[in-house]
C-alpha cells in the first residue's frame, strides 16, 4: 500500500506493533532522550492515541512509574465536566507527562464520589527502562501480562489496543528475563539530521491524524484473515529450528519468540498489501522478532568445547560475529519455499 511506503521507520513500527498488539523496544544510535522526544512527536502527529511518558532512572519508584501510566478518562470526563470545570487544570498535568519528582494525591476523581477514574494510556513509552530496578520493571511485566494496574486508590485497566514502547539506554541494553521475552519487537533508530519535530495542537491532531481508531481495527482484521500456507509455516518452523541448532546461540530462541514470529508475519501481511504470507515477510519478521532476544554464544560458553573443540579455534571462530550476521546467516541456511 502506497501510503505505507511513504511512512518513516518510527511509524512503520509504531503501526505494526499496534496492529499485531505486541509491544516493542527501540534502540537509538544516539542519545535516547533524543528519540524519546522524536516518538513523541510521532504519536501526538500522526495517532489519535493518548500518550503517557515515564523517564525512568535507578532511583524511580514504582510509584512514580505507575502514576506515569495513567491519563484522564475521555469519556468520564465528558459526562462529569458540567459537575466540577476545576477538574481540567489538574488533569492536563499528566496528560503528557508521567515522571513525577514527588507523586501526589490523585485529583482526578469525580467531585461527587471521589473515585479515581483515569485510565492507563493507549501508547506509553517509556525511557531507559533497563535502569529501572528490578522492582519497577516486575510492575512492567505484571502490566503487560494482566492488562491492569494498582494505585493506591483504585485498580486501572488498560485499553483494548493498548501498546508499550521502551527505550533501552544503549543498543543491546537487556531488562530482566521474562520482561525482555515479552517484547515481540526491536527497532533500530539512526538518527537523521531533518531538524527538531513539533508536537501538533492535541485539538487538531484528532480530526487530522494518520491513523485512527477505526484504522487501526481495520489492520487488525486484515491481518487475522491472513493466510499461511503449509509450506510458508514449515519454514517459519525451519528457520526457529536452525536458531537452536547454531553454535552462534547461547539463548533467545524462547516459546514465546516463536509465538511472536507468527504473529508478525501475520501482521506485515497487511502492511505490504498482502492476504497471505510469502517467505520473504517470515524472514522479515525474523529479523524483527530476534534482533533483542539473541544471546550470542562466548569462547567459554560454545556447545562444541564439550566434545574437544580448541578454544582458541572457537575464539577466532566468534570474534566479530554480531546478532545480525547470525540472523543473516541462519535465514541463508534455510532454504525457502519456491
């Protein structure tokens, strides 16, 4: 689809992680608060989607980090607005904004009961996640599992099209095992000197937005009518198998990895104009799905030294190789369907 082609690679990946409901993780070339910043941008101009930002650090506080997540409710602040007109002030607050140096009392409540009523964002992002402790990135992954939140106060749910962005702090940064597992994505950004992005007027950018709420369930839809035929799905199954085969490999290769390749080739189907899966997107998707998750094998950790291999040998054998190049070579190594 032509319309797709004109996007930038921060879009496109925007778009096929809220069109395959996986979450996804970006790396910079640069600084990440550089990126964070151009993500920003990109959301507020291009989805009609309420953003929630968290910059975390080591000394964030799950707390703080939950505080972050949550914006006002659209739809209860409609049919509450004629009760109390303070509310708006307090609640514009955290509309973009969710690094809080000292998180307060929740004000967004209705006046008559007063509940809290806000909602986890539809997008939020998140910046050097991996610096985080282990406490706040446990919250992370009980969200991303349960869909929900606890505040002090009240339990918060996230929406139907719900999707989290991290941003590591260095290209190759890891999060804890089964936080890391749950992205299903990775992106690479290099920085492009097109001068700084401005966030649209938030009045605007839901009559002018790229994409929409019915958009996004129209991708959705596509992408699950989807074919794949059974020689597409024995090389998907191949290429999983020759990932835990390489002697490159120490770890990565999870059930979930798996998963995640199916469902984003399934996905890009849609994006590239396609009602089914040719291998070329299985390889794409590949390239997409392992590109975090890959743990390369050390001198000390090659599964050939058991049977008498000489380390040496192996040291020059994986001095240089990169997760790329074994990606690379694992897709080589397969042959494809004609």
């Amino acid at each position: 689809m032509r319309i797709f082609e004109e996007l930038t690679d921060l879009e496109l990946a925007i778009v096929l992680s809220l069109t395959a409901q996986q979450h996804c993780i970006f790396f910079a070339d640069g600084y990440s608060e550089d990126l964070l910043r151009e993500l920003q941008a990109t959301i507020g101009n291009r989805f009609a989607l309420r953003c929630a930002t968290v910059q975390c650090t080591a000394t964030t506080t799950v707390d703080e980090l939950t505080e972050g997540l949550l914006v006002n409710d659209d739809s209860h602040d409609q049919s509450t607005s004629e009760a109390g007109e303070h509310q708006a002030d307090s609640q514009t607050i955290e509309f973009g904004h969710a690094h809080y140096e000292k998180p307060g009392r929740n004000h967004s409540g209705s006046p008559n009961n007063g509940l809290d009523n806000r909602t986890i964002a539809d997008i939020v992002l998140t910046c050097d996640l991996d610096l985080a402790t282990e406490a706040v990135q446990m919250q992370v992954l009980e969200l991303l599992r349960c869909k929900r939140v606890f505040t002090r106060t009240a339990m918060h749910t996230a929406p139907s099209d719900f999707s989290f962005i991290a941003i590591l702090s260095t290209p190759g940064a890891r999060l804890i095992k089964h936080l890391h597992d749950i992205f299903a994505t990775s992106h690479m950004h290099e920085e492009v000197e097109t001068g700084p992005t401005r966030l649209a007027n938030p009045d605007a950018l839901r009559r002018a937005s790229f994409m929409q709420r019915s958009d996004i369930e129209q991708l959705r839809s596509l992408a699950a009518s989807v074919q794949m035929t059974a020689e597409v799905a024995a090389y998907l199954h191949n290429i999983v198998l020759f990932m835990r085969l390489s002697r490159y490999i120490f770890a990565g290769v999870t059930p979930a990895a798996t998963k995640h390749l199916r469902c984003i080739a399934h996905a890009l189907g849609p994006l590239h104009g396609l009602d089914y899966v040719p291998p070329s997107l299985v390889a794409l998707a590949a390239r997409k799905v392992y590109g975090h998750r890959l743990v390369l094998a050390t001198p000390q950790t090659e599964r050939s030294l058991q049977w008498g291999s000489d380390p040496d040998g192996v040291s020059n054998l994986l001095e240089g190789v990169t997760v790329d190049d074994v990606i690379e070579r694992v897709l080589e190594d397969t042959d494809a369907p004609l």
